[in-house]
C-alpha cells in the first residue's frame, strides 16, 4: 500500500472507474469526521454475481497500477457483497438485495456523502 494520503479527488476517480464499468448508484462517504475506521466509503451496486467479481478484479488492478495495494478483500467468493479494504478507503459492491437490506448509507447517515447518477433509460 503507497502512503500517499487518499484525496476526495482520488475517490471521485474510483467512483468514475466505477462507473465507466457499469456499477449503478455510486456514492462516496466522507467519515473523516465521524469515525476514524476509514477516511472514506464508496458503495456501488452490482448487476449480478459475476459482474460484482469483474467490477472487483478491475478495480483492484485499475488501483494497483497506481501503487495502491488492498489491505484485504472479503466476500469475493460469493460476490453479493464484496468489501476492498484499502485502510484509508473501502469498497463497497453490493448486489441490489444486500445494499438494501444492509443499507450502509443509513447507517453512516451523519457523514456528507455525494454521488454519481446513472445514466437514464432511453
């Protein structure tokens, strides 16, 4: 893992990779001033089990390429929700059942928290 200290620009940079590979309702959580686990969360929302995995695997290459290396990545294998630890981020990819039920963004309610709107439906 770099030390480099992970910006609010270097997540909106996630969050665009994110999205340029399909995730849906992308949103960033700023806990800097609410808790000192992480400085941010990033939640998106999968379309299936293995486009969870995908939207996994490219990230984590996307960021080792730019010498951030995960701390440790859970849930891979069922991919229903999958968390990369990055210790000063975290990654959230939920399938659409679990990002309800789990609702993290309730949960972390108190902290500004900004997104990224898909694309309408023509």
């Amino acid at each position: 893992m770099s030390c480099k200290k992970i910006t609010k620009r270097t997540i909106n940079t996630i969050m665009g990779f994110l999205y340029e590979k399909k995730a849906h309702n992308i949103i960033g959580i700023d806990l800097r001033k609410v808790t000192d686990i992480a400085d941010f969360f990033i939640i998106c929302t999968a379309e299936s089990d293995i486009h969870s995995k995908a939207l996994c695997d490219n990230l984590e290459e996307f960021l080792e390429e730019k010498g951030l290396r995960p701390h440790h990545i859970e849930g891979r294998e069922r991919a229903h929700w999958i968390l990369m630890d990055y210790l000063d981020f975290v990654v959230h990819i939920f399938l659409p059942e679990e990002r309800a039920f789990y609702s993290l963004e309730r949960l972390w309610g108190d902290a500004p928290t900004w997104g990224m709107e898909d694309e309408a439906e023509d």
